[in-house]
C-alpha cells in the first residue's frame, strides 16, 4: 500500500519489462532478520524473504501479461519492501483492466495450489520433512495467505479493484467509487483489531493507514 519509487536494482524480465527492486526491500530484510534467533533461524526468514521477493515478482509479471496481451505497452514493474506495483504507459479502459487485475490474483492462487499439490503428494508418498518440503509447505501458505489478504475489497489492492469494476457494470464511477470507499473502511476497520489483539501482528498495521485515507477519501467522493 506504500509505493516506493527509489530503485537499487534494475534487470529485464519476461516479455522485456523493465524490473526495478525498490530500496525500502532493504527494511523488509531487517524486520525478519532483527526476530531471528539462531544462524539457521536467519537462513530459514533469508529463504522466506526470497520466496516472498519472488511471489510478488511474479504476481506483478501477471499484471503486466494482462496489459501486455491486450497491447497495453507497460513501463515497468516494481518490487518493494510493502509489494509491487504494475506501470502501464496508458490508462486502460475498464474491461481492460478486469484481465489486468485479475491476472494477480490468478498467478498467486496458481502459485499456491501447485506447491499444496506437490507438498501433499511428497507427505502422501511419506516423504521425510526436510528443505524441500519445507520450501513447498512455506510457498503454499505464503500465496495461499497474500491470495485471501490480496483480495479483500479495500483500495489499493486488488480486490477493492475488481471490486470497483463490477460496481461499474451496475453504477457509474463516481458511485462505484463511493460504495468501493465505504466497503473498505468497514473491512479495515475489522481488520486492524484483528491484527493488533489476534495476531499480534501490530506493526503491520502502519501498512494499513494509507489504505485508511484513500478508502475514506473515495467514500467522501474525492478520488473520481
């Protein structure tokens, strides 16, 4: 929900889309290293730090092919310590953007059901638990996990997206806008308890406030 524009690092991924690492990867490496304990401990958070570098690569990659099949030229994709974003070089029109959103999501959810696959056939045939599965166990949960938190219907992710979008069929934007605002306040106004008094989680919060003042500014009507 923060979008980190200062890159570090810059390569060509599929299709030729310029990819470029954000410099805030940097914190998201410290956050999990400073809990770590031990030295495999921190091998273990370093190997579920780069599956998650890369399940959001490949996310976005997702994103760009939406645009790029339906001759939306993209700019570039960027990786960072809070997500990623898709740049596209022209606004698309509102069918083009129901592929472009969905194809996220889709990656993720893909992502997730052939790593359960394979993790349940390797405990199936009483495979000895060890790196591999571990690997598999951790990339299922990790997309299974940023799959149901990806789609919530709250702005800027991508289900208060698609969310939008179907209002679209039915209202007229500024409308869809307002109502998309609304549902993403109520949603993140349960949310944020369950984060602080459920999981403990509560610095993951400060990830949520801008999500808080887009929502309410498209719910007051001064997005459209």
């Amino acid at each position: 929900m923060f979008r980190d524009s200062q890159a570090i690092f810059e390569f060509r991924g599929p299709w030729g889309v310029p990819v470029r690492i954000g410099a805030s990867i940097l914190l998201m490496f410290l956050l999990f290293v400073s809990t770590s304990g031990s030295g495999t401990d921190i091998l273990y958070d370093l190997g579920f730090v780069a599956m998650l570098i890369v399940s959001v690569f490949l996310h976005e990659m997702g994103h760009a092919w939406g645009a790029l099949i339906q001759k939306i030229p993209v700019r570039g994709v960027m990786i960072h310590g809070f997500g990623g974003y898709c740049q596209q070089a022209r606004t698309s029109t509102p069918r083009e953007s129901e592929l472009i959103v969905a194809m996220g999501p889709i990656v993720t959810l893909t992502l997730w059901a052939v790593s359960r696959l394979i993790a349940n056939a390797m405990w199936d045939a009483g495979h000895e638990y060890n790196t591999v599965l571990w690997f598999f166990e951790t990339m299922a949960w990790l997309n299974g996990y940023l799959a149901i938190f990806n789609l919530l219907p709250v702005a800027p992710l991508d289900g208060g997206k698609l969310f939008e979008l179907i209002l679209l069929r039915f209202m007229r934007g500024k409308n869809a806008s307002i109502v998309t605002g609304y549902i993403g306040l109520a949603v993140l106004a349960l949310l944020i308890p369950y984060l602080i008094f459920g999981a403990h989680m509560y610095i993951f919060v400060l990830f949520f406030l801008p999500a808080v003042v887009e929502n309410w500014n498209r719910m007051r009507g001064q997005t459209y």
